[in-house]
C-alpha cells in the first residue's frame, strides 16, 4: 500500500471514529506500527490530526478533512446530488457555487450539459449557458475552459483544505453582484438551527453568496443532516431547497419540510 493510500485510509478510519489507536490501525492496515507512528507523525505536521500517545484524535467539534482527502467519501451519492442540484439551473442564470466536494460534482454536471442561451439563434455565436460566481479555486480550473459557461472568480486568499478563497476581497465582489441561484456545500444542517462550516470565514463567504441569491439549495449527503458544526452559514428560513441522498430518513424529510423546505432526494 503507498503512502498516500495509507493516509486516506488513516484519515477515513478517524473521521468514522474519531479517535484512533496504532495496534488498530496497523491491523486494519496490515502494516507495521512503526509505519503507522511515522504516518500519524507526518498527518500531525501538517494539522490534520492531533497525535496522542499510543494514536491520535480527530481535530476540533467536527472533523474536518482537506477536500483531497474528502473526494473518495460518499462518491456515488454525491456525483447523483450533484446532477439534481445542476438540473435546478435555467439556462442563461447566474449561479454561485461555493467551494466543497459536492459542489464540484454540480460543476461537472453543470459543465456536461449542452444549453444555449436562451435567446441564441441558429448560425449565431453562441452566448454562454450559464455565468458560474465562485471562491473555489478547483471549481474554476475545471470550468473555464468550458466555452458554454462564464466564470467569475471572487479574489481573495487561497484556503489549502478546501481551494475556497476568503476574506475582504472576496466579501467585495459578491457584494456587487446579484445571483439567481446558490448551491451551497456545507459540513452540517439541522432542520432547526441552519446550515453550517467548519471555518468561519468559510462561513461567512457561502453566506453572503446566499444573501446575494434569489434561491438557495443546499447539496449534501444525509451524513451531514441533523449535525452543526463551529459557524453558521444561515439560518433554515434561507434554504429554499435541500438536495440530498436517499438515506435521510422520513421524519428527518418531514421536519425540514415543516421548515419550509423543499427537500429532493436522489
């Protein structure tokens, strides 16, 4: 097993467990220990975790993996929210995408569908499908060599755990400009409470995107339902519509529901 094969499955087992013993993951593994203490050394170094003696622990309130290490988690659920969420777009709308794993499988959706603007015409240069506002790096490299969609880049300074630009540049533009839709990625919801990030000033980009927006989905998997984490994106009564996967269970569709949300299951 490589070394990076190692550290997805390390950080896979702790996000499921939260806490993390060496005998254990070196059986799970089958490596050595000393392996596995190196390895654990390493993630500490670069803050993905926090060592303790004989393991380590899951950092902070809720565990937060860089988007490299999230992209192999719940990937079939995710790529099946991602076309719900993109078929929510009208061609010719603006749209916000905020930065995260499941919004970028809306950007790829978004980015295989064949629309024309609206009022194209035959024979005319076409005009771009959809204009995309975004503060994710990734989302940006995978769209803009796309002809049908025009991508607007916030500014603003580079978070490595997520590719998401932040801070007063980015707040700048968005205050500028008005959006028909946002898609929002977020780490928890809770049908009473709203939606939440694990970093704040993550949290405050995504919510001015949900200010600045017409209509806000939200795009997560049923692992993040019913769960908060440090800051709050928004409140409930901002969420229009939640896209999930069809592990939320009944009672949890009706109390969003009662919220005033149209919940899409997939």
């Amino acid at each position: 097993m490589s070394r990076d094969a190692r550290w997805t499955a390390l950080l896979d087992l702790l996000a499921d467990r939260g806490r993390l013993e060496v005998d254990e993951a070196a059986t799970a593994l089958n490596v050595s220990t000393a392996t596995i203490r190196r390895d654990l050394d390493q993630l500490a170094e670069q803050q993905l975790l926090t060592r303790t003696r004989g393991g380590a622990v899951a950092h902070g309130v809720s565990y937060e993996l860089p988007l490299r290490y999230r992209t192999a988690r719940h990937p079939s659920q995710k790529q099946r929210i991602g076309k719900a969420a993109a078929a929510l777009v009208a061609a010719g709308e603006v749209v916000g995408l905020t930065g995260g794993t499941t919004t970028t499988e809306v950007a790829r959706a978004l980015a295989l569908r064949g629309d024309t603007a609206p009022d194209g015409t035959a024979g005319a240069m076409r005009r771009p499908a959809f204009t995309v506002v975004t503060n994710a790096l990734n989302i940006a490299g995978e769209l803009v060599i796309r002809p049908q969609i025009k991508i607007v880049v916030t500014g603003g300074v580079a978070r490595p755990q997520s590719y998401e630009l932040t801070g007063p540049l980015a707040r700048g533009v968005l205050r500028e400009i008005t959006l028909d839709i946002a898609v929002l990625g977020i780490d928890a919801i809770d049908p009473e409470q709203g939606a939440y990030a694990h970093h704040e000033d993550e949290a405050s980009i995504n919510r001015l995107l949900a200010e600045r927006a017409n209509r806000v989905v939200v795009a997560a998997d049923s692992s993040k339902v019913g769960r908060r984490a440090f800051a709050r994106i928004c409140g409930i009564d901002m969420v229009d519509t939640l896209v999930t996967d069809d592990g939320l269970p009944p009672e949890a569709v009706e109390r969003f529901k009662e919220a005033g949300v149209t919940v899409t299951t997939v």
